[in-house]
C-alpha cells in the first residue's frame, strides 16, 4: 500500500506540473511496477534502469536519465530475490539540485541497515513490519518534509481522513 500510495499519490501533482517522467529500475518488486504501468497507460514516460552485472544500479544512468520533468525516481534498497543492495546514498547524491520525489522501498531494509534510510535527501521510505519481526500485514510510509513541506500526495482510497487524510477508516491494531 505504501508503495502504492508513493507512486499513484504523486500523479495529480505531477499532471498538475506537466511533471509526467518517474523513473525506476527492472529489478523492482511487482508493488512498484503495476502502478508504473497503470501511470504509463496514463500518459505517464516511465524509465526503468537496468542494473549491471553485480546487480546494482549505476548512479551514472540515473543521471543520464533524470530529465526537467522527472517527477519521482522510486528505487528498491535491498533486492527481495537477490538480496542486492542498492547505491541509495550515491543514487540520492545524484539528485541533488533535482525536484524529482525520492522513494525508496525499504521493506527488506527498514530496521536492519540504518545509515541509508535516514538520508536526508529520501522524501518517501516504505517499511514493513513483518520484516522486522511485527504483524504482517502492517507497514508504514515515512514521509520527510522538503522546505517543510511534505510530499503532496493525493489518497488512493477515501472515508475517514486518518494518517493525515491519506488513509480511510478504523486503523488496523
């Protein structure tokens, strides 16, 4: 859901802006890809980077690839097949300067490998709990404000305005 809601709750804002590029990589979990589809039917330029050989993403072609309206550039951290870590410190260097959201689904990372996921320059993390020895079916998204201001996404699904009116109805336990 958080990962959903990362990359289809941006959607207005970037239509809104004509900022209709996300870039993401081939090696992504299916909860990042289906959105990228759906947004591509929609109009949407989706850029899936390849990796190189040791599995990781070249923060060179992130670069060559990062264009004025480049909207989110959403990367996996740690590889749920794999186990392969991404570059996210050197993939966050690269954009500096940029407008574009970063998101990082740290699902298999989140609670395990710390310096990463507090880089200040990741507007959006996905967690979850069941990885780090809580409740499946709980997860998080941990929005970092940007000049104060937080990520504007829009809700997925309505009735209830909790968790910042991004979220509908009573919250699980």
């Amino acid at each position: 859901e958080s990962n959903n809601l990362s990359i289809l709750g941006l959607a207005d804002y970037g239509r809104e802006l004509k900022r209709m590029h996300i870039i993401s990589t081939q090696i992504e979990h299916k909860a990042i890809l289906e959105p990228l589809e759906q947004l591509s039917k929609q109009g949407f330029k989706v850029t899936l980077l390849p990796v190189g050989e040791n599995g990781t993403v070249d923060p060179d072609t992130l670069s060559a690839s990062l264009t004025p309206d480049t909207l989110l550039v959403s990367i996996m951290h740690v590889n749920n097949e794999t186990g392969v870590i991404q570059p996210v410190d050197e993939l966050a260097t690269v954009l500096e300067g940029h407008e574009a959201f970063f998101h990082v689904d740290a699902a298999q990372s989140f609670g395990k490998l710390i310096s990463s996921p507090q880089n200040q320059r990741i507007d959006l993390i996905s967690a979850s709990a069941h990885k780090m020895y809580g409740p499946k079916g709980v997860g998080a998204l941990i929005m970092r404000r940007r000049d104060y201001e937080l990520p504007p996404l829009k809700p997925l699904i309505f009735g209830g305005g909790q968790e910042r009116g991004l979220r509908p109805g009573t919250l699980p336990v």
